[in-house]
C-alpha cells in the first residue's frame, strides 16, 4: 500500500493544469492543489495556454539554423557536390527545422520567415552573399531545386 501512496505523490508532483489567465482553476486530488502552468512541452513542441505557436516557430527555426551552422565545413567544401549538399539539407536541417509544423497556424510573418529560412540554406550552400544581389529565382534555378517549405505556393 505505502508504494501506492509514494506513486501517487510522484504523480502529483508531475500533473499541471493549464487554464487562460482569466480563469481562476484550482484542482486538488487527495487534497493537494494542482500547479498551474502557461505552457508545457509535449512530445517535442511548445503548447501555449492561447494556441498560438509563435514560440514554438521561432524554436524550430532556430534549432534548424544551429543544425546547418554546425554543417559549415560541409557547405564550404569545394570536394563536395551542390545536389549532395542539398540532399543533406533537406534530410537533416528541414526536419529540425519543421518537426510539429503539422500543427502550425501560419500567418504571412510565418510564411516569410519560413520563406527565408530556405532560401538562407540555399545560399550557404551555393556560397551566395546575402550583398550579392541574386533573386531568390536566380538562386533556386542554380540550385536546381524548387520551394518546398510551403508548397502551395508557386
């Protein structure tokens, strides 16, 4: 019987509740109080007490951009060829960089972001300056590649 108890309090040490700041929410279970959280992290993404997935976009993007920074000997090497570099690319740095996006309510900053995000990989693995004065077409036509991020659009 003393394990019970012992699984129960761990338990309850574990167990939030998460409710909008307007509303007042005390949950007691074997009359201990619940805490209260504003977020929590569930299977690898940010929830937010208002569904918003802000924090969790910047995150991801920024995880992504430390996977391709850690990648810059790759990217600089001459011995390696562009559509193996995008191939690394796009099997290591855009899954970081999109794990969870499935649940992502994207908005037009989001879709720039995102937009930007790629097109930044492209132009480290091209070695194109962001001063260099090349469209983003210019870069994809040399990259031989197409937007993938956010499909639906051209």
């Amino acid at each position: 019987m003393a394990l019970v108890v012992a699984t129960r309090r761990f338990v309850l040490r574990k167990t939030k509740v998460m409710a909008s700041d307007s509303i007042a929410c005390r949950v007691l279970i074997h009359n201990e109080l619940l805490g209260q959280v504003d977020t929590f992290p569930y299977l690898g993404s940010l929830i937010t007490e208002d569904g918003e997935c802000r924090t969790e976009f910047r995150t991801r993007l920024n995880r992504g951009h430390a996977i391709g920074a850690s990648l810059q000997k790759i990217w600089k090497s001459q011995s390696i060829h562009i559509s193996t570099k995008i191939r690394r690319m796009k099997a290591v740095v855009l899954p970081v960089a999109t794990h969870g996006c499935e649940i992502w309510t994207l908005r037009k900053n989001e879709e720039t972001r995102l937009d930007a995000f790629e097109m930044k990989g492209l132009r480290m693995i091209l070695r194109v300056s962001w001063t260099a004065k090349k469209t983003n077409e210019w870069v994809l036509n040399k990259a031989g590649v197409k937007r993938e991020l956010l499909r639906h659009r051209p």
